[in-house]
C-alpha cells in the first residue's frame, strides 16, 4: 500500500489479513474493497445509489439490501436484517433462490426478491450489500449479533419423514450429513472431504443418519460404498425450508464448510464442523470457540487432504456422545 496507496486487491488481503486475527474493526474499513472483484450487481458501485452508512432513514426512503456472494454468507448476515429493521422502514431485499423461503419468512420487509440474472436495480434511495452489515454497526469480535432466523413452518412432508423416524427408533439418535459444497467454488476441492471419508462413522450402532447433500456430490451415494443405513434425503428436500424443517427435528448436523453448517448452527442444532487445513476466517477458534456459531464443534485437519484422523476422532466421540445420550 505504500508502494500503490489505494490498491483494491491489496485492500482486500490486508482486511483478510485482520479479520482472521479477529480485529474487525480495522478489518472492515477495507473490506468493502472486495465489491470490486465481484461481477454481480457490480453496476450498484457506479449506480449513483449512496452506500447506506448506517443512519436512520425517513419512512418515505427505501434500502435496497443484496448479496454477491455464497449462500452461506447470506444465512450468516440474516442476524443483523432485525437491527437493520430498526433503522430503515422500507426495504427491499435481494437473495439467492434456495434463500428465498427463508428470506420471505422475515416480517416487516416491504419486498423480499429472488436474485435476477440480468434485472435493472430496483428503485432505491440506498444500497448496501448484505456483508457490509457488520461494518455498518461496527461489529467487533466481542459485540457480534447472536444468530438469527425468524419462525419457520415445520409442517412438511421431509420433517414429518424424520419424525416418524424418530418415533420407530426412539432409543436411537438422528444426525444428518453432508460431505461437499457446490463444486463450483474454487476452494470446495480443499474443503469437499467427501462420502469415501465420511463414512469411516457411517456404521456406528445406535445412530439414524440422513444425508442432507444437495447438487452433484451427490453422486458419492451411487459409487462410493457405504452403510445401508444411510438415508438419502434429497428428493425430499425441495428447498432450504425442507432442510431447515428437517435440521430442527435432527440431534446434530455433521458437515464441511458449506452452507449446511451456517443453516444448522443459525437454527441452534448442534452442529460438528469438518475442516480442512486453511479454514475460512468465519469459523476461527477464538478462546475455544467459533464467535458467530456458539453451537459448533470443530474438527480440523493438520494438513491438506489428510481426513481420515479427524473422522477417527468424530467416530469416537460420536460413540461417547451416544452413550451419555442414552
């Protein structure tokens, strides 16, 4: 920055750079550097829309929120959309299609909008895009909003599925799996561990599991060996709704960094995080536990690709967490 002052993507590594060390406060002020990097509603930077700082808006002003990057990373801002309510009356918000049920559920926002592909900006006399929300209430490491998600249905047909489960083997614990995020990512060959790995505790007696994969890794079930007892729950799961729905009558939620575990830690289910070498800054260890996701248990590799001890370890301490639940 010396050499170049004002660099975005030197901007960008430098806020990475703190807010792995968990000072955000710093972090955020250059944060927003990533906007530049990102093609989806990159036209709001040049739009003349102000960037909404935070202020309390007029009745008759309306915020138009969006996100530009992953599912997970909208599920984990929905925790300052109440505190963004407080300020701002009229809202228009703009979120990813599997969100959407989730999104719609929130009361009081004027228009809840599934992400176009090609769409004009809505009419709007403020933007902000969705994570620039912890900037915009100076979200330090000590003050960061509990998780939130507002009242969802629970009748459906895949949560009414596990509750018959559950009444059938009602001496038995029910815990729900995945093993890759959307292969499209860039870092999910890093992070993906895959079926071949997780079922190393697949077998363990006394446990109903359910894969709550999604999308192509779908495919380990046809090709990768595994225990019978694996309930494939895809056709059941239509949307994020019927995931939500199903984590809710689940004991705990096993998975990579995808967007399964910020759904089930968002929702309070117990959730064991599978992560590789170099995890993202969201799921740091600070004082022995992750600050956004107080319910969630890490389980980190020591180095890349090398699974199986952590899947050791998860099998031994789900065999401990059986028994104490007996």
């Amino acid at each position: 920055l010396d050499l170049e002052p004002g660099r975005e993507s030197t901007l960008l590594n430098l806020s990475l750079c703190d807010i792995a060390q968990g000072n955000y406060i710093d972090a955020w002020k250059n944060y927003d550097a990533r906007l530049e990097f990102v093609d989806y509603r990159k036209e709001v930077l040049t739009s003349g829309i102000p960037r909404w700082q935070g202020e309390e808006l007029a009745e008759d002003k309306t915020l138009y929120i969006y996100s530009n990057q992953g599912l997970g990373d909208e599920i984990q801002c929905f925790r300052f959309i109440p505190l963004v309510q407080r300020r701002a009356k009229k809202i228009i918000w703009e979120v990813q299609k599997p969100v959407y049920p989730l999104a719609k559920a929130f009361e009081g926002i004027d228009q809840v909008v599934v992400r176009p592909k090609d769409k004009a900006l809505p009419k709007a006399d403020y933007q902000i895009e969705i994570f620039s929300l912890p900037s915009v209430f100076q979200t330090s490491i000590d003050t960061i909003p509990s998780a939130f998600m507002p009242q969802l249905p629970t009748d459906n047909e895949a949560a009414e599925f596990v509750r018959e489960q559950k009444r059938r083997f009602p001496n038995d614990r029910h815990v729900g799996v995945a093993w890759s995020g959307n292969p499209k990512n860039d870092i999910n060959r890093f992070r993906a561990c895959g079926l071949v790995h997780v079922r190393e505790f697949l077998d363990l007696p006394g446990i109903q599991f359910y894969s709550l994969q999604k999308g192509a890794p779908r495919v380990d079930i046809e090709r990768v060996p595994h225990p019978e007892g694996l309930i494939d729950m895809d056709e059941r799961l239509g949307d994020m709704l019927d995931t939500a729905s199903v984590m809710r009558e689940l004991d705990l939620v096993i998975s990579p960094d995808t967007s399964i575990p910020h759904l089930s830690a968002t929702l309070g289910v117990p959730t064991w995080l599978l992560l590789h070498d170099v995890p993202d800054w969201r799921w740091r260890d600070f004082d022995g536990g992750v600050r956004w996701y107080p319910s969630v248990k890490r389980f980190q590799i020591d180095h890349r690709g090398n699974w199986m001890p952590i899947m050791r370890q998860v099998k031994q301490e789900l065999g401990s967490w059986v028994n104490r639940n007996k």
